[in-house]
C-alpha cells in the first residue's frame, strides 16, 4: 500500500487549474444529463428498450474527481451552509457504505489509482487521515460561512444544528427565505 499523501497535494489548486478543470466538468455535466433519458419504472415497456448512453472509463474517473472537489468547496465562506453539509455527509457517512461506487472513499481510490485521472498518481489514500484532516477545519469553515447570516441564525445553527439541517435538506433555500421575511416584517420578538 502507498503511503498516505494528503488530498489538498494532489488536486489542482482551484485558479491554476482552470482549464484542466473545465474538461471534467463538462464531463460530469454531460453525465448527468443523460440522466434525463434513462427510463424509469413507470415509463412504459417500449420506451425501456431506448437507446442507452454508454460511459467511458474515463468518464467515469473524471465523475468520481469532481464529486472530490466539492470537499474544496468546504473552505470557501461563500458556498452555501446546505452545500457544505451535504459535503459533509457525504465525507463521514457511515462505513458500511465506504464500499459502495461514488462514496468517498471509494472517489478516493478511483481518482488516486486509476491511470485516467486528472492528477499525477498518487496510489491509495488514508481515507481516514483525510476525515481527520477536514474535521479539522471544519468548525473554521463552518463559522466561515454562518458570518454571512444575521446573529439569529447563527445563534438557531448553534442551538439545533440537527433542525437547521433537516430544513435545509427539505428546502435549500430555507436560510435565505427565513432572512427575507425578517428583513421584511421585521423581527417581531426584538
């Protein structure tokens, strides 16, 4: 097994790596919106023997980079607080689904051992050491982005973060229509 090298060294550093970032963006983009044509169960038997799309292994590499490079957006104050949850999700999930093809650790394995990937070879990552390295920062991050909000959400994500979540998981855009609403009544406890 390689040893273990951190994440943050092997992805492009995000404005350097502009125009290398832009094929598997495309890439995935394209991926999934041949989503849209893939039947479901209720479309009907003939519409089941549509056309398929066939993916290219390297298709498929780049798609597993770029869910990786939303562990990045983990830093940046100005990606939502909904993005940066489902993120971490995504990244502390239990272990049972670490086997499963887009989990963490396997985008890890895919992006650090595949001969296709858009970065040097890097062999097999700690997926751990990499857990441990984003929650490190994540209560940096996260108060990072809260700054952004009024005093009162803030205080409601530190009160009942487990409730701001579930909001945020029904409804994206809860925070901001919350915020809308007191900028326009006014906050009818103060």
């Amino acid at each position: 097994m390689a040893s273990a090298i951190p994440m943050e060294a092997n992805m492009p550093p995000p404005r350097a790596s502009l125009e290398r970032s832009r094929a598997p963006l495309l890439a995935a983009s394209a991926l999934c919106d041949s989503f849209v044509d893939v039947p479901t169960e209720d479309d009907d038997i003939a519409q089941a023997g549509a056309e398929s799309i066939d993916w290219t292994e390297q298709d498929v590499v780049f798609l597993h980079w770029r869910l990786l490079q939303e562990v990045e957006a983990l830093s940046d104050p100005e990606t939502p607080l909904e993005a940066k949850l489902d993120t971490l999700r995504w990244v502390f999930t239990e272990r049972e689904k670490d086997s499963r093809p887009f989990s963490f650790v396997n985008c890890l394995r895919v992006v650090g051992c595949s001969p296709l990937s858009p970065i040097a070879y890097c062999g097999l990552v700690d997926a751990e050491e990499i857990r441990s390295r984003i929650r490190h920062g994540v209560k940096q991050w996260l108060e990072a982005t809260l700054t952004r909000y009024p005093e009162w959400v803030r205080e409601a994500v530190a009160r009942n973060p487990e409730w701001v979540e579930l909001q945020l998981a029904r409804n994206p855009q809860w925070i901001n229509q919350q915020v809308r609403a007191v900028a326009l009544q006014g906050d009818l406890f103060a």
